[in-house]
C-alpha cells in the first residue's frame, strides 16, 4: 500500500508542512532550552615571574625593561657558588672514598674474603654511587642556568643587575605575553547556569573580535562583581568567577571588556580549538620559510647561513655563516620558530677564519671547520683550510685548538693504502678549482666524520671519510691509517636526473644522516643511510637548492635545515617519525 493510498495525494503538501513545522518547534525548544549564558569580563595575562628556589648569582641579563621579546629568546644567564660548592666538596669526598677502595683492593689481597663482598653489602660501594650521583646531579643542574621566555611578550622588570646575587623565589624579571590569555567573568548570582568545566564558550569584543574559549574553571563562592563588569555601575552586584582559557593568537586588548556567551549545543559539536589547529598546521609545514634575522644584524652583513647545530643546554640552534666581515666569524642563536637573537656570540681566541661550512657539538665543545678548498682564483688561503675546538663556558665561547687540517689531511691521503683514498689526492691535484672541499662534519665520539663535496669522482657519488683519533691533528699529528673510507653510495632523486653533491653530515647512533643540493636545478634533498645499505634512503626533497646545513632536535625528532639562497636565508623543519626508534 502506497502512502498516497492513505493520505490522499491532495493532502501530501499539507503533510509536508506539518512536518517541517514539527521539526521547527522541535529546534525552537532545544535552543530556548539550552540557557545561554551571557557574561562580560576581562581580557587579561599572567604575568611570567623568573625565580629559583636557591640564591643565584646574576652573570648576565641580555634585556632591558619593556623589551619585546618572542619564545625561546634569552634572557639571562646565571650562576650558582653554593652548587659550586656542594661540588667541590662532593668531589673531595669521592676521591677519599676512591682512594679508600683503592686500598681495599690491596688489602683484599691478603684477606681474600674482602674481595668477595657483594656490591650492594659493601657500605663503601654504596657511598661511592651515592657521590657519583649526587655529583652528576648538580653538574645537570649546573649544565641548566640559562634563563629563557616562555611566550612572546613585553619585559615588565628587571630587579637585579649584573654581578648581583638575588635570594631564593625572588624574582629576577617578569615577563607579561603581548596578548591576553585567559578571561576573567562573573555569573550573576540571580541568574540560573549550567555552565561547566570543559564548556566551549564564545568570547568576543565590542569591536566586532571572536574567539572560541574554553571554561578552565568556576568561583565555588560568591563574591562581589568589580564594578567596571556591573550592567549598572551605581547598583552592587555579587556573583561566581569564572576564568576561560582562550588561544594565545588574538586581537584582544591587555584590559579589554569581553562578551562570553554559551551558545546552543549543536552549534558546539563542530568547534575544534583554533590555537590547536594553528600549531597542528604549522607542525605539518615543510616548505622553506624566512628566518627572521633582526635589523641589527642586517645592518652590519647579510648573513649566509652555513651550519647550524642544536645545543641542548641553551635550547638553542647555533648558527654559522659561510662569510663574515673581515673573517671574524661570529656565532648565531636562533629558536625552534626560526627566530635570531639580536645577540651575537663573540669567538675569543680566533683572529680570522673563512668560509665556514659546517658546525658541530660534543658535551662542552663546538666544532667548526672551513670548506678546504680553494678560492675561486685558484689560491689556497690558510683561513679557509681550518678545523676549530671551540670550548663553551655559559655563552662565553673561546677557541681552544685550531689547525689547518687540509695540510695533514693531504698528506694522509698521499700515503694512504686504499686506492680510493689515494685517487682522491691525486683528483685534488688535476682539478685545481673544483678539488678538495668538504662542507659536511660530524663528531662521535673520538672519531671525525667529513662528507666529501669534492673532487667528485663518480657523478652523483657521496664520499664519507672517518678520521679516528682526530684529537692528535691538534698535535700536528695525522697518520694515514688514521684516514679510512666510511662510506661510499650513489644518490638519486626519483623524478630527475640531475647532479647532487653533499653539503652537510649528521651522525646519529648507527646512521648518517645527509643533506644534497643539486647543480643546475632547483632542488635539494634529505637522506639517511644505515650499516650494510649500499643506497642511501631519500628522506625528503625540496623544489629548493643550496641546502647548507641540518641539525637533529633531540627532544622532537625533527630535522632542522637550512638554506642560504644568496638574497636570503631559509630554514624548514622536517619530522622524522619513522625514525623516532633510531638510537
């Protein structure tokens, strides 16, 4: 039976209308019913506070009052004489008890039964892994006294100057974010709510600005509403505080009078959080992107970054450039949002160094090594030929060891047993401008790492050389059996066929990591190669060549790269996921 059969065809427009005259009522009821709530309150921050819960000694403060500063700046560096101290004194007591063990050892000789005490039943084991921790505790700590902004914001005050010491949970300096975070309002105490913790609110302005918030929390006792918030300023109020969490991006006013409205439940089912969105977006983003290198900087040179290398204690990358005014290299800071710090880090102890190509890092010690190569006359020139120990005191770097290594390093290659190694020499020597150069360096333990640019004796050949004990070339020191071959492949991008060569080199555990540019064409690429591949694994390409440098993050496992596109440079953060299990 057909439903025509039933109503009738002429009553079938009249059902309709009922019908969609049902649903109306319907929606009417459940949006009457839903008690919105509309409350006004302030646009405020909270004001960031730098204190520690021991005295400190202030060896630096890198800003001044009203200073805008962005996340991950420095701000200060400090120093702690009572964890200097307790050190000294741990180390004392750790070389008495060493030497307490020491002749236990030689007693345990002649009283055989000392010799078979089990570690944890010998009390003197037990206090000397007590020192060794508490030792590496304060060293971790000590390792930590750099002083970094947590949000973009103004500098409110700076309450100690150089030099000064300041007592435990003073503050040091105050921080207060360029845009209000959180809403303060007040819910009526005559009007009924269902507003709840977790609730997704609308907050928005006079002049027309919306955000979505979320409550964080609700007042649990009634207080008197500030009488700025009052519909009527002349007649008291009273009501619960409510605080809502809105997205750090906004165009609110420090101070500003909001509007929060809760609006009816379905339109809240399709809200997601704008702030969230934003940093998933933003975290998705590979494509080369400006760094933002400050006025200052600028002014005095164009900057061509090189290397760049993550230094876990100051949170920070550093930065080199392949050119400096009158070869006076300097260091960069710049942070994960590929900002630079308008302070530059001086190098003590090097007068000059050239063309810097690469930059690396172990414990307290930077290294930074120039290409090697020749100029584009044809001429060797000692300050391109040099290999930097850099030792690093807080943001006090000062150049230990340095040497021309290309001098020692020809001379291994000379000598050298492995015919590749020796054919490398002898390319140098044919090829004059486009010989020997390396722009890629990694350290590993005592071990160097060098990925061969040049001479290039296979088209799209990637050459890694290992110099073991490498600390002796400080010595002048280089034997051939000190120079052997790492690793030998082929690179090849899937779409093209173009030419690559190396431009920069991370180990990490096992693997190296490379980075390529292409000649003749816009293009560079990512690779990783493993024990036992004789192909390297293509990582990520980019319609973009002069790729200089790349640094692993360690707390994110995500490749930082840099580009020195001559009119400017560049910077791209690829995450490696599939590698997180990498040791």
């Amino acid at each position: 039976m057909k439903l025509s059969d039933v109503v009738g065809t002429e009553n079938r427009f009249l059902l309709g209308c009922w019908s969609v005259a049902v649903v109306l009522v319907l929606v009417l009821g459940l949006v009457l019913g839903s008690d919105p709530v509309s409350i006004l309150g302030v646009a405020e921050s909270r004001e960031f506070q730098v204190n520690f819960d021991s005295p400190v000694e202030i060896k630096h403060i890198y800003v001044l009052p009203s200073q805008i500063v962005r996340k991950g700046d420095l701000l200060a560096e400090l120093g702690q004489s009572e964890w200097e101290s307790q050190l000294r004194v741990l180390k004392s007591r750790y070389d008495k008890l060493n030497a307490e063990m020491h002749l236990r050892q030689q007693l345990a000789r002649v009283v055989k039964d000392l010799g078979h005490l089990a570690p944890s039943a010998d009390p003197l084991l037990v206090e000397l892994e007590d020192a060794r921790r508490e030792m590496a505790l304060i060293e971790g700590r000590m390792k930590n006294l750099f002083v970094f902004a947590e949000v973009d914001g103004a500098v409110g005050a700076v309450n100690f100057k150089n030099g000064e010491k300041a007592p435990a949970f003073a503050p040091l300096i105050t921080l207060v974010p360029l845009n209000p975070t959180y809403v303060n309002g007040y819910i009526n105490e005559n009007l009924s709510s269902t507003l709840s913790v977790g609730q997704v609110v609308e907050v928005s302005s006079a002049g027309g600005k919306v955000v979505r918030g979320s409550v964080v929390s609700i007042g649990s006792r009634i207080v008197q509403i500030p009488e700025r918030l009052l519909r009527i300023q002349t007649l008291p109020a009273w009501g619960r505080e409510v605080v809502i969490k809105i997205p750090r991006t906004n165009e609110f006013l420090l101070g500003e009078k909001v509007f929060v409205q809760k609006k009816w439940s379905l339109s809240l089912l399709s809200l997601a959080n704008a702030d969230e969105a934003a940093q998933n977006l933003d975290s998705q983003q590979q494509d080369p992107r400006e760094m933002d290198i400050p006025l200052n900087i600028v002014e005095t040179f164009k900057p061509e970054m090189s290397g760049v290398v993550f230094v876990p204690e100051l949170k920070q990358f550093v930065l080199v450039s392949d050119d400096y005014p009158e070869d006076r290299p300097v260091l960069f800071l710049m942070n994960e949002q590929g900002q630079i710090q308008p302070h530059q880090v001086q190098l003590s102890g090097l007068p000059v160094m050239a063309d810097i190509e690469s930059v690396s890092v172990q414990g307290d010690y930077l290294y930074l090594l120039s290409s090697m190569s020749v100029t584009k006359k044809g001429k060797l020139k000692e300050e391109r030929q040099l290999f930097a120990q850099i030792k690093r005191n807080g943001l006090r770097y000062s150049v230990e060891h340095h040497v021309d290594l290309r001098k020692h390093l020809m001379l291994a290659l000379k000598d050298s047993q492995d015919p590749l190694l020796k054919s490398v020499y002898e390319a140098d020597l044919k090829l004059a401008k486009e010989g020997f150069e390396v722009e890629g360096h990694a350290i590993d333990n005592k071990d160097l790492y060098l990925s061969l640019k040049g001479p290039v004796l296979h088209r799209n050949e990637g050459v890694i050389l290992k110099v073991s004990d490498f600390a002796s070339v400080f010595e002048g020191v280089l034997k051939p059996a000190q120079v052997t071959l790492a690793a030998r492949f082929e690179m090849k991008l899937p779409h093209q066929d173009v030419e690559l060569v190396l431009t920069d080199l991370i180990k990490h555990g096992d693997a190296f990591y490379l980075a390529s540019s292409c000649r003749g064409a816009s293009c560079s690429a990512i690779w990783k190669i493993s024990p036992g591949q004789n192909s390297p694994e293509l990582l990520h390409e980019f319609r973009m060549r002069h790729l200089e440098g790349l640094a692993l993050h360690p707390g994110t496992h995500q490749m930082f790269a840099v580009f020195d596109s001559k009119s400017s440079s560049q910077y791209a953060v690829v995450s490696l996921v599939a590698d997180k299990r990498t040791p």
